[in-house]
C-alpha cells in the first residue's frame, strides 16, 4: 500500500462505504458512533445533521474537542441505545443480551429522539418482562413512554385486585388516575356483588349454574373493560 500523500479533494466519496462519524460528550465520556445509522432512524437526528453546516472548525460534532453534548441523559442509557441501535444496523443479535434496566434505557432514549422501529423493538422485548412486573410499575412506564397497549390489561389488573392503591402507589399514578381507578373500583365490586347474588340464588340446576357461571364471568369482564375504557378514554 502507498504511503504518499494525496489531496482529500482529488477523489469522490464513495457513497455506501465512505464513513461520517459523529461525536458526543455524555456526562465525562465521548462517543464516536458511525451518522447513518443516527440519521436513517432517528427523526431528531436527521433533523439536526440536516442543519446548515458552517466553518468545519467551530461545527460541533466533528472532533473531540467539539463534541455534541448530551444533556439528561446517562452514559450507561446511551451505551444501550448504541448497543441496541448497531446490533441491528449489522444484523447481529448482541442486542437480545441487554438486560432488563437496558431495554428500559432503550425505550426511554428511542421515544425521547422519535426512533420509531428501536422503540417497538424495546416495547417487543419488554413484553415477556412487563407480565412479571408489578401492576403500578407497568402502568407508570406505560404512561411515562406512551404504550398503549399495556394501559388496558393493567389498569384491568389494579380494578380488579382485592388491595386497595396504597398512599405511595398514589403518588406514583397520579392524583387524578387515583380517583378514576376508585370509582372503576367501587363500580367492578358493585358488578361482582350482583354476579354473586344471581350466581348464588338461582333455582336453576348445579350443572345449567356453572354454564351460567362462566358466561356471567365473560359478561362481568366485558362491562370491566367498557368501564375503564370509559374512565381513562382509551
């Protein structure tokens, strides 16, 4: 290989194979991540490396010394946005190895700068998670990163548990989901006495009760779902 020097403006840039970095400073480290994979999915990136560019000196981004800086957020989150991010730019499966608290990084940093497919992958990869984690905590996060799919079946779980939401639960959902989820509350319970009473007092045989039975439960769910659906306008 030639080690002579040549002017950097006497070739084209290949268009595939010709590398633009750039560099962040998160909280004390920086970064040096390759701009495509930024730009080709990220909304706000591709935003602000679309920002006219000025004298290559004072652009930031381009060098250590002028770095991009990252306010709010923590190395480790942005580490496992990166992770996560490049294990799928390159087709490996590194990313399945992030853990819980990293998804959780993942999900939070991809809604935060609009990665639309990274955000689903962080939801997909939640989903075995979020069936073992508390109710309140899965309702927080729903809230907190906007999935909707996780409000229903959750807000069902807290309407339907025997506890009541406790003072500390309270001020992690919020004063006026407090008040919402009492009067679902006090509505399901009314609901669940009356299938009691018709479950219980019926003259009907043992065997046409059980049927009734699980078709009363069926119906009872149904009205529970039409009750927080109503309550929380989902």
């Amino acid at each position: 290989m030639s080690a002579s020097a040549v002017s950097n403006s006497s070739y084209s840039k290949h268009l595939e194979f010709y590398t633009h970095t750039v560099t962040f400073l998160v909280e004390d480290c920086l970064f040096r991540v390759p701009r495509e994979p930024l730009e080709a999915e990220s909304i706000v990136f591709r935003d602000m490396f679309r920002l006219p560019q000025g004298d290559p000196e004072t652009v930031e981004g381009l060098s250590d010394t002028r770095p991009v800086i990252l306010q709010g957020v923590s190395k480790k989150e942005f580490e496992s946005l990166l992770r996560a991010l490049m294990c799928r730019q390159h087709g490996t499966h590194r990313g399945s190895d992030l853990d819980h608290d990293q998804w959780i990084s993942v999900l939070k940093l991809s809604t935060m700068w609009e990665f639309d497919e990274l955000r689903n992958a962080a939801i997909q990869y939640l989903d075995p998670y979020s069936q073992r984690v508390h109710s309140v905590d899965k309702f927080v996060l729903a809230l907190q990163y906007d999935i909707k799919k996780w409000l229903l079946p959750t807000l069902l779980e807290l309407a339907a548990r025997a506890e009541p939401i406790n003072t500390e639960e309270g001020h992690r959902i919020g004063l006026e989901n407090v008040v919402k989820l009492a009067a679902v509350r006090e509505d399901v319970e009314k609901l669940r006495v009356i299938d009691i009473l018709l479950r219980d007092f019926t003259l009907k045989p043992r065997a046409e009760r059980v049927i009734q039975s699980a078709e009363d439960k069926e119906e009872l769910h149904r009205l529970c779902v039409s009750l927080v659906t109503k309550a929380f306008d989902l």
